[in-house]
C-alpha cells in the first residue's frame, strides 16, 4: 500500500463563502435593516410632513411602486447573472466592461458612504438617548468607535449570525411603530381616523417633490439582495422574492407609519407640530398614546435601529470587495474567506480601518457627528446608489438584446425603461433639494453631488488603464 507523502498531497481548497445559508427572510431582513425603518421614520418622516403637508404618505408609495418596476427587471437579470457583483455585473454585461469598471469604483464608494457617515448617527443618537433617559452627556467619538468594532465582529461573525441577529433588531425596531400604531387606532387619532393623505389635492402640491426626494432616500440599499446570491438557498427563487418582499414591505410600512403620525395630531395641527419639533414628532406621539415608558423604549430602539443598519451595510461592503477581489481588480488578501466562520473577513477589516480613519479625521477637524460626519459622508453615497440603480436599469433591455432568454417584453424592456426614466426623475429630484439633505452651504454641496460622477469617470481611466496593462483581467471583469 502507497502512502502520500506531505510533500506530494494536494493542496486543500480554500474556503469559501457559507453557501445554502439564507432563505428569503434571511436576505430580506438584511436588506430592511439597511434601510433602518425607526430612524428613517422618527428622524427624516417628521422633515417630510412639514415640507409636504399630510400627503406626504402618498409620496412613500409612489418611491414605492417606482422601485417596484425597477425590482422586475432587476430580478429577471439576476437568474442570468450569476456573480456576487450585483450592480457592477449587471451593468457590465448590459453596458460593457468600462461602464461596468466604473460602476465598480462608484458602488464601493457608495456602500462605504451610506455606512461610514452612520457611525455620525451611531454617535449623536446615542449622546440623544442617554441624555433623554440619564440626563448626562456622553461624547460621541468613543461611541462611534465602539460601534466600529462591534460592527466588524458582527460581519466576522458567520453570515447565518448575523441574520438571526438582524431579525431580532428589526423585529424591536418595527414592533415599536406598531405599538405607536395600535395606541392610535384603538384610540381613533386625534379627531378621528382619516384618508384625507390620499387625496389628490392634498397630494399633488408643491411640496411634493422634497417628499419624494426624502422617500427615494429611504429605501436606499434595498437592491442589495442580489450581493447574497451565493450564499442564499435556491438563489433563483430567494433573491427575487426578497426583493419584492424587502421594496413591497419599506413602501407600505413606511406610507403607513406616516398616516399613523399624522393621525396621532390630526390633520390640522401635525404640519405645525412637525415644523416646530420634527425631532421630538413620534415621540410625543407614543408618549400620548401609548406612555412615557414606551418613548424611552423608542430612544433605545433607534440606537440599535442605527447598528442593524450598519452591519447590514458592512456586510453588503465586505461582499462587493470580495467580488472585486475575485476579479483581480483589488488585492487578492481581500478575498480571504475565514476557515471557521466563512466570512469575507479581510474585507471587513478593511472597510473598518477606513471606516476609523475617516471617523478620527471628522472629529480631529472638529467636525459635528450629524451634520457632517452623517450628512456630508452619507449624501454623495446616496446619490451613487441611486446612479447604480439607473445605470443597472438602463443595462437590463440591452443585456436581454445580446442574450437567448425567455423573459417576456414586460421585464427585459417595458419595466426597465421605464424604471430608468423614473429613477432619473427620482435623482433630479435629490439633486434639486440637495440642501435639505445636507444643511450644507452652496459650495460644499455642489462638491458632495460632484462626487458619484467624478469616481465613475475616475472608473473609466482604470478601465482604459487595465485594458491595457492587464488584459486578461479586464476580459474576464464582470463574467
């Protein structure tokens, strides 16, 4: 009998990513937690009613069903592409590798914005709660980088950890907006239950735009299903289904928590109330409701609310930088897969140490955790998710034209174009009322709307620079 030496065995194969692991809520639940529904709701909802009255519920339906039409052919492309980079992917095999390149660059930059400028938020909700409950100042920065760390072990952790650790978030964030919902239902609002929001008078006016502006924002993230596709179960099924349960769920859930705050003072009195406090709006309203007890249980909720976002974000990060690394595009370290817990976990550590650094340079400038840290860190990411998305529309009809398929007229060109030209109404509209996102003079904001073009352009000269220094690596880029 021949024994194998040491020398002469093979090597073992790497691990990989935990695959077979999610199912439908499990990705759903990633995708909602980005979306942070408490703080969305107790923090920006109240901004929205005073700009656009008591129609502003309509204005979260209708970012809805955009996003909806955008999911159909979204989804149809996702059972042809079968790679974890999601945007990038889509948009080059649909548009070509330069496109693709630089919807790369511009989808990191992205996710890395919409999740950094949270740890502002992490700060300046946690110093808002313990003063609420104790009384006491707190200072932002050591919270914030608490949160660093304890962000980087959830994404160390296996991704099955941190599913059943989101569900329990979400379920605590979401469970205190029904008990608000209950109290005023049971109680019949203010002065009695009323549609008056849907009305077409009372939805079609000015202030309409910067509500829709607000509810675009809400739901961004919400494409970020298809980044799990290797690690979901029956990917085909589950990845289209928690999309439409993840856009369906934000768009109604959202519609009608604001109903219910505008029930909860009534039609004539909750603009002036939110004009006047937006900050204290939901909090008065479960402390009329339901009790003091229950507005303290908010204050908490909404800390936890921001770090289900932020691990749903670190996740979603950590995954396109191992599908960037997969690619030859970035450091192969990168792609590292931990034996035991078949996390990306060299990803992780990355965004964390950028994420530290760019935490430490806003506080050594002396910078404000909210108005700076969150608003200027998270609106240019904002604005390049949202250019993704009008990017990955545009791709679907063109990928289709090129490919043998059996997708109906509905999904591979009627959907996606007319996605496209909704979320290009969906930016203009953003970029319109810029200011309201960032409080911010002239100047700085026409810097943070430069951002997402001036890093796709920047996609386009390292396309134009790996096609001709690594070819064999922008070949096979996207595929």
């Amino acid at each position: 009998m021949s024994v194998t030496s040491p020398q002469s065995a093979p090597p073992s194969t790497p691990p990989g990513l935990r695959t077979g692991t999610l199912g439908t809520a499990d990705i759903a639940f990633f995708v909602v937690s980005a979306a942070a529904p408490l703080t969305v709701m107790a923090g920006v909802a109240p901004i929205a009613i005073a700009l656009g009255g008591i129609g502003a519920p309509a204005g979260y339906l209708l970012a809805g069903l955009t996003l909806a039409v955008f999911a159909v052919g979204f989804t149809a492309m996702s059972r042809h592409v079968k790679g974890g980079g999601a945007f990038y992917a889509y948009i080059t095999q649909g548009l070509g590798r330069p496109a693709g390149i630089g919807a790369a660059l511009l989808a990191m930059v992205g996710y890395n914005g919409m999740e950094i400028g949270v740890y502002g938020l992490l700060g300046s909700a946690t110093q808002d709660t313990v003063h609420a409950l104790f009384g006491t100042d707190v200072p932002w920065l050591p919270v914030s980088l608490a949160g660093l760390l304890l962000i980087w072990y959830g994404g160390f952790r296996s991704i099955d950890f941190g599913a059943k650790l989101l569900g329990v978030l979400l379920v605590a964030e979401t469970g205190i907006l029904v008990l608000l919902a209950a109290g005023v239902l049971l109680d019949g609002g203010a002065h009695g239950l009323s549609a008056a929001s849907f009305a077409p008078g009372n939805v079609l006016v000015p202030g309409t735009a910067a509500v829709l502006a607000f509810a675009f924002a809400a739901f961004t993230g919400f494409e970020s299903t298809v980044i799990y596709r290797r690690e979901a179960r029956d990917p085909d099924r589950t990845v289209p289904r928690a999309t439409y349960i993840a856009v369906g769920f934000l768009g109604l859930f959202y519609a009608f928590t604001v109903w219910i705050a505008i029930q909860s003072f009534g039609d004539a009195a909750v603009v002036k109330a939110a004009g006047s406090d937006p900050g204290g709006l939901f909090f008065t309203a479960i402390t009329t409701y339901v009790g003091g007890w229950a507005a303290d249980l908010m204050h908490v909720l909404i800390v936890t609310s921001v770090i289900a976002s932020l691990l749903a974000f670190h996740n979603a990060i950590n995954r396109y930088g191992l599908a960037l690394a997969d690619e030859g595009v970035l450091p192969r370290a990168i792609a590292r897969i931990h034996p035991k817990h078949r996390s990306p976990y060299v990803a992780g550590a990355a965004q964390t140490v950028l994420g530290a650094v760019v935490v430490l340079g806003f506080w050594a400038a002396g910078a404000d955790p909210y108005d700076q840290l969150l608003l200027w860190v998270n609106t240019p990411g904002m604005l390049g998710l949202m250019a993704l998305q009008l990017l990955a529309a545009l791709a679907v009809p063109f990928f289709f034209r090129r490919v043998t398929h059996q997708e109906g007229v509905w999904r591979t060109v009627v959907a996606p174009v007319a996605a496209t030209l909704l979320l290009a109404v969906a930016i203009t509209l953003v970029a319109t009322h810029i200011d309201l996102f960032t409080a911010a003079p002239p100047l700085v904001n026409g810097a943070l709307m430069a951002v997402a073009p001036a890093v796709f352009v920047i996609g386009l000269a390292l396309a134009w620079r790996l096609k001709r220094t690594r070819p064999t690596t922008y070949e096979r880029f996207g595929h």
